[in-house]
C-alpha cells in the first residue's frame, strides 16, 4: 500500500502547494481548486479500502468545506493565462 502525506494535514483550499498521494492519485490542493490526477486501485483488500477510506475522508473535508461557504459563486471566471518573459532572447 503506497500512501504518502507531503503535508502534516491537506486542508483543502487552504493553500497552493499542498499535495497528497493516495496510492497513485495525487491530490493538489489550490486556493480555488483542487486537482487530482495520476490512479488508484481500489483493491477487494485492507490496503484498498484505507485507500477508498482516505479518499473518503478528504472528499467530505472538500464537501463541508465548500458547504460552509455562504458566499460560494454559481461558477469561478476563467482563468486568464499568465504572461511569461521568454527566457531564450
């Protein structure tokens, strides 16, 4: 069973460099989202249902959190693309 914590805890939208691994998904979070990519088994075994378990528990952190948010909009703005200096002229 891989599960790795690259934070003491993910709290989500608290910041944008947290990250955590559930078997091979990684969890990103961010301000005003949060990512998830890479995959996970969830395996008829002890190791797939810790992995099923904290997926669970981070998803119903995401649902509270957004929950207790009384000013949550129907949609964020697009994101606007930042400007990079070119770093080969």
């Amino acid at each position: 069973m891989t599960m790795t914590t690259h934070s003491p805890a993910l709290v989500p939208f608290a910041d944008n460099s947290a990250s955590r691994t559930i078997g091979g998904m990684t969890v990103e979070n961010g301000t005003d989202s949060i990512a998830f990519y890479g995959q996970t088994d969830f395996s008829r075994d002890k190791a797939g249902l810790a992995r099923a378990q904290a997926l669970l528990a981070f998803m119903q952190q995401v649902v509270t959190t957004l929950e207790a948010q009384k000013d949550l909009p129907d949609a964020l703005p697009p994101r606007k693309p930042a400007k990079v200096d070119n770093p080969f002229v």
